[in-house]
C-alpha cells in the first residue's frame, strides 16, 4: 500500500497483494466453518457407532457369561456324585473356580439385562472388578477341568485360548477397519 500526497488530498493506492489478503481472509473463514461442520458430522458419527458398538459388546458380554455357566454345569456334573476325597489338586481347583465364577456369572446375565435395557454399561468399578474375576476364574475352571482328564488336555485349551484371543482381536480390529472404510465412502 502507498500513499501519494496532492495538496491537501491524500490518496490511497492499495496494492493487489492487500485484496489477495483479504480474499484469503475469507477463505480461511469459510474453510474454518467447512471443518467445523465436518468435525460435527464425524462426532455424530462416531456417537452413533459407539451406540452400535455397546449393543455388540453387551451381547458379547452376555454370550460370554452364558457359555461359561453353561461349561461349568457341565463339567462339575461328575463331580457332584465323586466323593471329595478323592479329587486331585486339578479337580478341586475346578470344583473351587466354578463354585466362586458361576454364582458372579449368573449376577453378571441379570445386570447385562439391565444394561441393555438402558443401554449404558455400568460403570462401577465393583462391575469391572466382578466381571474380571468372574471370566478369569470360570477359565481357570475350564482348564482345571481339562487338566484333571490330562494335562494335555490343559495345555491344549490354554494354548487354544491364547490363539482365539488372537483371532477374535485380530478379526474385530480388522472388520472395524473395513466398517469404518466402507461407511466413509
């Protein structure tokens, strides 16, 4: 910008990298606004995706309780009519794990119920320590139980398990990928 002096008037010459400015300005107004809108849309998005995600996790939830109740009826049935003398160390620590996993488990199905029916999972840290202690403790059950028909048997669910984990984790990582790929287009 310069300024040129005729008399007591005063002209203002303005350069054309001033109007540029100004026209960047606006452009970075309107770009602002452009990512403020899309940082609203992605937030909606991924609330509503959260929503989905919660429903799936408290069905997990729910399958994994039921399916450890369910092993544990079934393998303490042979042990129900075995006098208690006669367990090794491997039976009485599955008779002991599911005796503690299947009372929490069976609480654990009730309040899942509560939890979908609100939709929310609870956020006590009593739950988190129950639901943790329940699920650890049922699978000690489960390889105990294993273990006492032959440690082999024992070793094969421990090292199954590592593996499912793996597969389940590797799986859900990748089909949320390609969720989260897929919907965006």
């Amino acid at each position: 910008m310069s300024t040129v002096r005729y008399g007591s008037d005063i002209i203002v010459l303005v350069d054309e990298n001033e109007w540029d400015k100004e026209a960047w300005r606006q452009e970075q107004a309107e770009l602002a606004k452009q990512w403020k809108q899309r940082a609203a849309a992605e937030t909606a998005w991924w609330k509503e995706r959260e929503a989905a995600q919660l429903d799936e996790r408290l069905r997990q939830f729910n399958l994994m309780y039921g399916g450890l109740i369910g092993i544990g009826i079934v393998m303490m049935q042979p042990f129900l009519t075995a006098a208690p003398e006669v367990f090794d160390l491997t039976a009485k620590i599955c008779v002991i794990a599911f005796s503690v996993a299947i009372p929490i488990l069976a609480a654990l199905v009730v309040l899942n119920s509560q939890e979908m029916y609100r939709r929310r999972v609870a956020s006590s840290a009593y739950v988190q320590v129950a639901r943790q202690t329940a699920l650890g403790v049922g699978f000690v059950g489960v390889v105990a139980g294993f273990w006492h028909i032959t440690p082999i048997a024992g070793v094969g669910v421990l090292v199954a398990t590592v593996v499912a984990v793996s597969v389940q984790s590797v799986g859900y990582m990748r089909v949320e990928r390609d969720d989260a790929g897929a919907e965006s287009e």
